[in-house]
C-alpha cells in the first residue's frame, strides 16, 4: 500500500469541502482557529511516517484525550473500571442525565463526557497531578517530549463548563466520584486542552493497532484483550451520537474531538489521525469523516 | 483452523452452562423449548461445514430474521431505505416509543422492532404475501427447500403483540408506514416464526462474510459497500442492548433472536451460528454468547 | 349577581380576539366549523339561564366528554378506579407514553387521552352500547333528549386515531384494558363526537356545582366527596398541559375540549360554558380561556 | 365554627398514625428529630389563635421556605418572573433535569427545588445578604422577632447538595441564573434552614388568605390578583408529586415541606399549620396530610 500517494491523493478530492462546517465556537480560543486547516498522516507499526498538509501542525484534541485517559484507567483498576462506567453506546446526545438517573449515576460508556469525568476521577485518586501523567503518557506514546496542554484553552472551558458541572455534581450524587467536584473538572479540562499534533496522535494510536503492544519499544501497556476492548468502544461509541452511522461509513475504531480531530487505526497494520476544523452537525470534523471513508474505500481496509 | 475441533471444545467447556438462564416464555411455544439444546456451527467460504451437539435442530430464529429482511428492503430500497430508518445504536431498551417521538416516526435503526416493522411495510408494498418472499430468501441462502415458518409461533406471537401494535400505530401516527397496521405485524410475527437450525444459518450469513457474493454460486446479491454495511449494523447493534458489550467481548458482526440463536460472522472467512435457548438479561442467548467469546479468543478472529 | 349583563360584556370585549387561534383540523368535520363563533352560558343552580351570542348552536364536545364518561366510571367502580388511573398532573404534553411506560401502564389522570381510554374499557364491560349509556347521561343532565353523537364526526377520528391506537395497545401490553382495543377505541371516538351547545354543557355542569346532586331534580347522582374530587381533578388537570397557567389565571374548576368548547363551575354557584372554536397552542379555545378569565374577574368568583 | 376543639378531635383522631412515616434522613440534624411530635394550629384572620400539640416547637421549615422566597421574588420581579420560572405542575418527580433540558432552563414552576434555585437567584440580585431579607420577612409575618436559620443546618446541607448544585449548574449553563452557583446554593440551603413553629406559620399564611393584605396592620404585600394567584400555584404544585392527590383529597392551597410541615389555608377565612415529622413517600408529613384531610371532611372548608 502505498501510502503517501493515497494520503495526497484524498486530500486533493477533499479541498472542495476544507472549511466548510462549523468550527467549536463554545470556547474563544477554538472560535479562532481558522477552519482551512487540513492534515492528516498515517504511521504504520513499523515506525514508517506518511503525512500531507497540516499534519505537523498541533490542535486541541479535546475528547481524543478521552481515549489516552482510559487506557491510564484501565492501567489504574483492571476490569474493576466497568463497575463505574459502562460500555454501550448512549443511544441519544441529548439524555445523557437522564441515563444517569436511569443507570444509578453509571454513565454509559467512557467516551460520554459523563464517562470521562469518572475517569478524571480514577486519575485524581491515584496521581496528584493527574494531568502531568496524561501528558506524560501521551509523550511516551508519541516519543517526544514537548507536547504540553493549554492553560487558556483549560482556563476557558473550565469557566463555562456548567454543564460538565452539572454532570460531575449528578455523578456525585450518586456517590460514583470520589474526589471534589473542582478537582475532578479542573483535570478534565486540561487532559481536553492537550495540544498534538496528527503525526504524534497516529503514532499514539499504534498502541493500540499493535494491541497494546508499544511498537517503538516492544513495550506492553495494555493485555490483548484490553487493547482488542478499546477498539470496539471506538467503534461503537467513539464519534458521539454518530457511531453507528461511522462504523457503517468507516468502519474502523476511531475516537474524534470537537476540535476538529479524529484518530482511527486498521488493526495490524497502521494509526491515522485527520484534523481539519469545520464540523458537522454530530460534532465530528466534517472533511476529517470524509477523508476517512476514502481512506477505507480506497484500501478496503475497513474491519469488515 | 480445525474448526471441527474447535467447536468440540467449545461444547465440552460450555457443558456445565448449558440449561443456565431463562427460556423466553411469552408465547408458550417458545416456552415449551428444552433449555438443554446446545447446537454450533461453522461454514467456510468454500462450503465446508463444521457441526455440534444440536446444529441440525431447527429452531424459532425471531429477530434473526431482521436480518434477511434487512438483506430483502436493501434490495428493494436501496439507501433510499435509510431515510425511513436510522443506523445508530438504539441506547436502551425502554426508551424505543420515547425515541420515535423525538426523531418523528423514524427508528433508531433496523434491529429494533420497531425498525423491524419498517422493513415489514417495505417488503408488503413489495411483495403480495411478505412472508413467503423472506422464506424463498433463506431456501436460497441455506441451499435447500425445507424452510419454513411455524403458523403456531406466528399467530401466538400476533395475539399477543400488544407492544408491537402500539409502535406499529405511533410509526403510522407520523406517516412512516404505508401499509395497514394489521397487515404489517401479520408480516413480521410470520418472518419472526420462520425455523432454520444452525447450519442453514451459519451458511445463510457467508454472504455477509463474502462481502455480498452467494459463495455456494458466485451471484452477487448485494453490493460490498451494502454488505460491508450490514455487517457494520449487526456489530453496534445486533444484539439488543448489549451490542457495546457484545462487541467489547466478542468483537464480531452477529444478530441474535430470543429464540436463542445468534449468528455471527468473521469476514472473508466462515459464518457461525450458535443456538441454545436459556436466555442472558440482555434477551440474548447466554451459553450461545459464551461459545461466541470462547470461538474469538481460542481463534484470535475478532475484527479487532 | 347580574350574569345576562356580565355575559354581553364579555362578548363585547371580547369582539376583537373571536376568530384568532387556530381551529383543530386534524379531521375535516372539525377543520370546517367556522372561527367566529363565541357563545356562553351561566346555568344557576336554581335553573336561571343566561346566554350570550352562539350559546344555543351545539358543537363537538370532544375531550369535554371525557368528564361525562369520569362521571359513569365512577359510578360503575367507585373508588377502585383509581387502581387503573392516577390522580396527578401529567406534566408534559408529549411523554404520556414515557409516563405509561414508567408507571405500568396506569395513566396519570383520567383527562388525558390515555386515562379516557380506560375510562371508556370499564363503560365497554359494564354496557353493550357505551356511546348510548354516556348520550344518555347527556340527556340527563341537560334536561332533554335532543342530543347524539356525530357518526361522520367519530368514524372520521377513529379512521385516524393512530396515536390513540398506540396508546391503547400499549396499555393493554400492560393488562390495563379489558376489552378489545378497536371496541375500546370505536366507544372513545364516539364519546368525543358527541354535539351539545353552550346552555346544554353549562347546566350539565350544574351537577358538580351542586356537589353531586343534580338540581333539576334533587337526584343525588354522586356522593359529597366524589362531586368535590371531580372538581378537584378539573382544576389540576382539565386544561390540557395548560392547567396549572388556568388555575392561576381563572382558578375555577375547568375541563376543554379541541371543539373549542370549555366548561366551568363555581361551586355552590352555577355551571359555565365557553364555545369558540379558534384555539391557543395549548389547545384549549383562545377566546375562550380569555372569557373565563374576565369571568373571574368581573365576578371575583375564582374559588381561591 | 369551634376550631379549638376541631383541632383536639383531629389530634385524638390521629394519635395511632403519629410517630409512623420516615424522617427526612438525608442530613443528621433532620434524621435526630423526634418522629413523635405533632402539632397544628389555625390563625384566623382576626389574629385569633388556636393550637394543640407542639404547636409552639419550632422545626426547620424546608420547602415551605419557596413561598416566602416566591413572595419576595415577585415583589422584586413582578411578572416578569414567570419568564425565568413556569406555572406547571412538574408531573414527575424524577425527571425535573429533563424538564430543564426540554425547556430550556425554565424550571416548571417555584415550587420544586429548580424553580426555588431560581426565587434564590432573584434575591441573591436584589439583596446583600437574601437570607437575612428573607428572616425578615418571616418575622414581619410572624409578628415577632425571634425567627432565626439554623446554620448547621444550612452548612449540613449545602456539603450534600450534589443534586442540588447539579441542578443549579444546568439552569445555569442555560443562562438562567445570574449569580455564581455556590452563592445561590448558600442562600437557598440558608432558607430551608430557616426555623418556625406552627403557630407562626399559621399566622403566616393569613397574608394569602387575606388575599396579600397582612391582617395584623392593614398593609397590602401583595396584589390581589398575586395573592389568587399564589394560591392556585399552591394548589397545583406545592405538595410534589402528590398535588393531584392532595387537591382530591384535602382540596386547600397548600405548601409542604421535608421537615415534616405544611401550611394550608382557607380563602377569607384562616391559615393553617400542621408540623410531624414522619413522612409519607410522597414527601409530605403523613400524619399533616390526614390532619388537613380530616380539618376540610369536618369544617366542609375545601374550596370545591
């Protein structure tokens, strides 16, 4: 597979629809980010690296961070984790705290904000700074070091996060977050203000196209089964309310951002990541979702 | 692969649950089954079949049928089917009326029943008698006459169909089915009473796992894009509300019926179905998904 | 209290809202009354009638009725009926059947078209002809025989009453109708077909401002407590989701119907009646619910 | 009508029930009170006081707090608070964040603890120190000096308000509360700690009774129409989800609350108060409940 001809080759048949969508404007300093950005970048397990575009170029990945905080959770309790937080898709953006009262302050999955604030709270109760262990992690995995998380942007969604709030006072409630509310919203807004690059984000996703093995090292940081487990809670809840509609469009794990990122892999084989502003409706990145199902379409390598 | 082998061993290490869980009971011949059944099988891509225990008993196969009347609206619609049902995950079971009322009228996706019923209203404007057109459908897939549907299970289920009639009524309520109500859940009681055993079942769905191409005679009955799909579909929510669950443990497409049989598929490779009717909570068969975690572990063929 | 002079000027001020609102058109022999009509009644307990304007040109009673059948259900089970319906506000216009479905098939109150339904299955059990027993109950009250149901009316609602057909099955799903639900529905269109006219509602209603006994006679038709809780329901639940604003903004007992027509009572007083068919989006009669209103005011009669 | 002795024939009546209900536990300062007490007084509104019981012991008075905050907050506001807050019944007791979420924010009326987050808002805009304001209205209607809020519990509540701030954080998200969250939880957990006995409370109620004019001194608080108008909110809302059964069954304007109390009152004619702590599941004191049942079955003073 010659991969970089292919990522040139979609984004040529993309440029028509770069900028379109809406771009994250909840917060000032996702408003300003100019919706033309497009890159994208595939890193096989062998370490080799194809990009096109804005590939070098960080973002904020907001709810990709979703995905390195589960696997430090898993890492954390084990199979214990899904007592706390469940593993079917939320069925409906709109319910989430109605599926909580349902559920006993359960949430769902972990890629529902809801389930993410437990997991900022599984992260509060083992490390004192959690947000410099999801850093770190994310270092490792990108084998770099300067990827860092935004303190304005963190700054900025922790002042209007009243509905994370609202969320985090529900899970309370039910006596499912064990630390401060406070505590545990401040780590959740700085683990969704890291900034990568679709380079470092491909290759972090390596892990988990190797099933948990990291391919750079040789390391194993997660067991198969929990790798393999990972990557259908990609597919099944991994791009918000549109899951369904992108396991049958794209048909790979994928876990997206509302800054306009999304990270995906073909197990065995390689990591991806597109990152282009604009969203749809969903509130995934509206080039990056077409970019991806030419990349399946064009490989068949989709999982089924 | 010794299949053959492999479904020996399943067996052997599901004897001790075979009878566990709960028959479904609320129609009585559904509720006179044996708990004690316990059939598998495998069919290859070449044809070749690989049995257990009771894989030649035929059973009630219920929801599985959505599938071939999935398979039979794609036909007779194609995507246009989609504008009449969704494609996302139905998130709870309680909530299927609440659900249409909010999305007007179109089901969350074609497994649910009332998506189901959809694909019931397609195939009446389609066909004069529904019922006998999905039956020639599984004569096909399964290579041989003997199917047919049970008129007992199928006018039991119709008298007691109260739910069923009350979201046949709220769909037409906004316009969503073009048939008379009665004559729409005549259709789906008699493809739910339809009785194939497990070796008709683990070959009728190699044309999932062959992309489309009937591989016993090479016809292409849908396009790869439509089987890709459907198997996509059967992966997020194939089996009730636990397809989050399902696919975190068993990580293949499958369609489950509470009769107890569920049919699963590893693409490119065989169709699988397994049978045993004591049901888990989630109204799926709960030795039957056991065999299905033991078959993706012991083979390493989960999608993932 | 002079209620001729109070009644013209009423009619007089309210000259420029007649006609606005919106007249229910879900079926065509009520899209075709004409907005213009505005006619009221007071009927005192000692007989006197006072009307203004169209108060002696019946119309369709439809939900108004639902009191009627309350009245012969109370007669027919007693207290015991509250087993099958409940006594509390339904609070939203649109989740009836998240309410069923939480409170096991019990509707909330007997003003909503679910509980009218039950209403109508105990009228089925206990009479061969229910739509005869309840126009019978009409002639009774109003004090002549001239009064019957519109057959083009009711078979017109029955041939689209699909929502009421999903809520009526969904509640026999629940073993809460004892009848067949096309009997239960044909008895329930029938009832809301019924045609009466201002003066005829307005002296019915006498019964339940005399407490049960109706004053033309003396009979006593329901007991102190009975006629008190009736009005009681009225008050919190007669208007349709509106009826916490009604009681607020009139603060008489009140029950509405999509006919356009409302009743009322003072207790201890005198019977009301309020037709003019353009209604508000909560569905009660615009310049009605303003007549009532002025009524309250102008007397100083609200019973708080 | 001898309301001294009605009021030793309801408590001989009711000393088998009193003691039975469960006492509001959920913070330690209410779970150490006395399930045995019971006491009721009558205020008419000549001043005359009748009492039995522990009529005179002070309890922490909870929800009854929303009519004084409801009082205050439409001297500020005028109608123009029915933008911020409904007039409904909220027709569930669990799904209140629902209601929010389906009405953008706009809790369904004052009486449940969203509308009442709301009331707390609009004082916390108008007044330094609301809860001292709200004092002081208290004892202005008392006629006395000696009310005070009881700060531990106040502080008790306020570390357990998880639901409460979760509530708060999601009117908020909607841009319906002004203030910072936490300094609206403080006032509003500082007016449910505010302790009165029945007697003061009775008298309190005369204000509504006497249709906003306080009958001590002839001053009008409140318009007449407000003063209606509070009292059919009362009606429709002030007893949970038990306000359809409480207007059957009781049929007074009423307000209850956790610690056991409930004011009523009769229009033109006296407040009521009547305080034990045992509660029925519905919230409201089960000995209060009968007592006001059995105050309108022997006066013949409901308002239907």
């Amino acid at each position: 597979m010659d991969y970089q001809a292919l990522l040139e080759q979609i984004h040529d048949q993309l440029r028509p629809v770069i900028g379109q969508g809406q771009v994250a404007n909840y917060i000032p300093e996702l408003a300003g980010v100019s919706p033309q950005h497009f890159g994208m970048a595939v890193v096989q397990l062998d370490g080799t690296v194809h990009a096109v575009g804005d590939a070098r170029v960080p973002f904020s990945i907001q709810s990709i961070s979703k995905l390195f905080t589960l696997v430090m959770a898993l890492q954390c309790e084990g199979d214990a984790l899904w007592q706390r937080v469940g593993r079917e898709p939320s069925g409906n953006p709109f319910n989430s705290l109605v599926q909580l009262e349902r559920e006993s302050g359960i949430p769902r999955n972990p890629f529902i904000n809801a389930g993410a604030l437990v997991l900022a709270d599984v992260l509060c109760t083992r490390y004192a700074v959690p947000e410099t262990a999801v850093v770190d992690l994310t270092r490792k995995l990108a084998g770099h070091e300067d990827i860092h998380y935004n303190r304005r942007v963190a700054k900025s969604e922790r002042d209007t996060a009243h509905r994370n709030a609202a969320m985090a006072y529900f899970i309370k409630s039910f006596g499912n977050l064990r630390n401060p509310v406070p505590q545990v919203l401040d780590a959740y807004c700085r683990h969704c203000a890291i900034e990568m690059n679709c380079v470092d984000l491909a290759r972090a996703v390596t892990l988990l196209a190797h099933h948990g093995v990291l391919p750079r090292t040789g390391e194993r940081l997660l067991s198969l089964g929990a790798a393999k487990r990972i990557n259908a809670l990609m597919l099944t809840c991994g791009t918000y309310d549109a899951a369904g509609d992108f396991a049958f469009s794209v048909g790979l794990p994928a876990k997206s951002g509302v800054g306009g990122g999304i990270v995906a892999l073909v197990p065995g084989e390689c990591g991806v990541c597109v990152w282009s502003p604009g969203l749809a409706p969903s509130g995934n990145s509206l080039a990056g979702s077409l970019a991806l199902e030419h990349f399946t379409t064009l490989t068949g390598r989709s999982i089924f």
